[in-house]
C-alpha cells in the first residue's frame, strides 16, 4: 500500500469541487446544446489540463511529493487510454450518424457512464488488493494481454463489434430509422419505436465497460490509493468532450498512439508482476517467500516511461503524417494508366486551381447533385 495519509478535508474538498465541476458541464450541455468551435474546445481543454495540473501541485504539497507523482502518473496513464476511448467513440459516432447537435449529450451520457462503471471497478479492484495480494498476478497477466490486443489488432476489431451489435438489436426490437432528437421512443404511423440512439447509448456504455477493465488493473499498477486512483480518473475524462470536438478527427491519422498505449499497459503490466513476486504468498512461487531479487521500479520511473511513450508514439505519428502530406500533391501529379483520369489532372495543372476534375461521365456525390444519371 501506498506509506502516505490523505487528509479527510482534503479527500472531502475535492469530492465536492469535483462534483460541482462536473455539474456545471452538465448544466452547460444540457441549457447550450451545440457544436463547439475549435478555439472552444481548445479553451476547454486547456482549461481541464490546467485544472489537473493545479490538484497535482496540490497534491505535492499537502500530502507530499509521493502522492503527487503517483498521481501525475496515472492521470497520464488514464488520459492516454482516454484518448483511445475517444477513438472508439468517433467510431461510432460515424457508425450511427448521430447528428452534430446531439453529440455534445451523447458524449456526456458515455462520460458519466465511464465514471459509474470507474467507479465500481475502483470500489471491487481496492477490496481485493487489500484483501488477495496475489490478484496483482491477475492484473499483470490481464494488462500484457491487453497490450498485445491494442499493439497486433487492427480499429477494425472495433467496427466488426459494433455492426455485430447493430444486427442483433435490430433483430430482436423495433429501432426507426432515423433519430427524434434525444429521445429513445418515437411513434411512427401510430406505431411506437426504439430510436437509433437506444444503440449508441448501449455501444458506448459497452466500450465504458470494456475501458473501465482496462484501465482500472492499469491505475492500480502506479498507486494503490482508491482516492488517487478516482481523482486520476476524473480529471481524465473531464475535456474528453471537448476533445472529441477538437482532435476527433485527428485521433484516426495517429497511426502510432496504439503502440505507444500497448507499451505503457505491457510496462505497468510487468511492474505489477514485479510487485506481486515482492509481496509473494503464493505457495508454488519461491515456497511461498517473498521474490527479494526482482527489481522494485518507483514512481518517478513509471512517471518518466509513461512521458517518453506517449512523446514518442504522437510525435512519430505527427512526423509520418506530415511526410503523407507533403508527398500526396505528388502522388496524384503521377501519370496513370486512366487516360480520362490523367487527362484530368493534366488539365487541372494547366488551370492551376489545386483541385482534381472528375473523369467525363464520373457521377459525383457532393455539388449541386447531378451525376452520371442526369446526363
């Protein structure tokens, strides 16, 4: 267990400061429903990275400087796999076409779901760890098995899942085509159905759960502190909203993150294998004795190999990215065995506007609507 004491008026200040945070961006959702602009957003985010950060400095100072990296490290820890969440959230956003208006509510009804089933899991995680030390065992083998899930599998993994659960709940209920804004009921020709968003609803409270199991044996590898587990948590998923609306379509062309959040869940999955030979009680391991030669990794470690991995992973995605875009004007300059085709880029180059004409008789989706057929 974590050797420091979190003051009760601590503990309680923060429960409540938290709660009316919370609350006020519900109040916000609810009373402004709209699609905020980037600078918005932006402002938001900043705003909840900073928030984070303050706790964190008061963190260092009224419990120490232990508990203050401890928590640093998992609110980064969570914060990346809460990026990753974001992804599954474009994800099926996209899916299920939700409209822009609705999606600000959408994502604060998966948010507090998140913290409900975070929650939950953080109550049943602390009651075994102080109760059945080898369950740090458990944690570690889950989370290198989940590492090598987010490393070798593909976001198609994802949309395969999703349209599984689309075909079962339209086979078994009545679900209407289109959405009646945020209601889950509607009447169609006297006939009452389930809306679309009764589908968003359960795939995004599923993908809380599937998270949840991910990142709660995650946190429990860097502290062991309920308190600090959930405050991490929180500040996680609080601008998770507002980063949706700012980098959603962004987290798609970070090619790399997967790898560099499979590295930090393999890391921590280690040290809590690490943790658990030194608290070793299990009988067929060493005789039941505690494991004194394995190496005892300290926070400031998991705090400095956490930065590195999520510095690499974004930074080598930004890099390829930008290599993409600086090729890609050449790639479509490149002569093609499409005579109409080339014969479009030829004139385009020739008017100099940037843009690619469509082949004569291409039917085309976006303009004034005319295609092929209207010739």
């Amino acid at each position: 267990m974590s050797d420091f004491v979190i003051p009760v008026w601590f503990e309680i200040g923060s429960f409540v400061v938290l709660s009316l945070i919370l609350l006020f961006d519900l109040l916000l959702v609810v009373r402004r429903p709209h699609v905020p602009s980037p600078k918005e957003s932006g402002l938001w985010v900043a705003f909840y990275v900073t928030l984070a950060l303050i706790f964190a400095g008061l963190m260092f100072v009224v419990v120490g400087p232990q508990a203050g990296g401890e928590f640093v490290a998992g609110w980064l820890t969570e914060y990346s796999l809460s990026i990753d969440n974001l992804f599954v959230f474009v994800i099926i956003m996209a899916q299920f076409a939700v409209p822009k208006k609705m999606q600000q509510e959408v994502l604060m009804i998966g948010i507090i779901l998140a913290l409900l089933f975070r929650g939950i899991f953080i109550l049943l995680g602390a009651t075994l760890i102080e109760n059945f030390s080898w369950i740090f065992y458990i944690f570690g083998l889950f989370l290198l098995i989940t590492a090598a899930q987010q490393a070798f599998s593909g976001r198609e993994d994802d949309e395969a899942r999703e349209n599984a659960l689309i075909r079962f709940l339209r086979k078994r209920i009545a679900i209407s085509d289109d959405y009646d804004g945020m209601k889950l009921r509607t009447t169609i020709d006297g006939k009452r159905f389930f809306t679309p968003l009764l589908i968003v609803l359960i795939a995004i409270g599923t993908t809380d759960v599937i998270f949840a199991l991910d990142s709660i044996p995650a946190i429990f590898g860097i502290t062991q502190s309920p308190f600090i587990v959930f405050t991490a948590n929180v500040f996680a998923l609080m601008g998770l909203r507002q980063l949706y609306f700012l980098l959603g379509h962004l987290v798609d062309k970070l090619e790399y993150l997967k790898y560099g959040i499979a590295f930090i869940l393999a890391f921590i999955g280690v040290k809590l294998v690490f943790h658990a030979l030194h608290e070793n009680e299990v009988w067929f391991i060493n005789g039941g004795e505690h494991v004194e030669w394995v190496p005892d990794i300290d926070t400031w470690t998991s705090l400095a190999v956490i930065i590195a991995a999520m510095a690499v992973s974004v930074a080598a995605s930004l890099i390829k990215l930008r290599i993409e875009n600086r090729y890609l004007p050449t790639a479509l300059a490149a002569p093609t065995d499409d005579p109409e085709v080339q014969a479009a880029v030829d004139a385009d180059a020739e008017h100099g506007d940037g843009a690619t004409s469509a082949p004569a008789g291409a039917s085309t989706t976006e303009g004034s609507g005319s295609s092929s057929r209207d010739t």
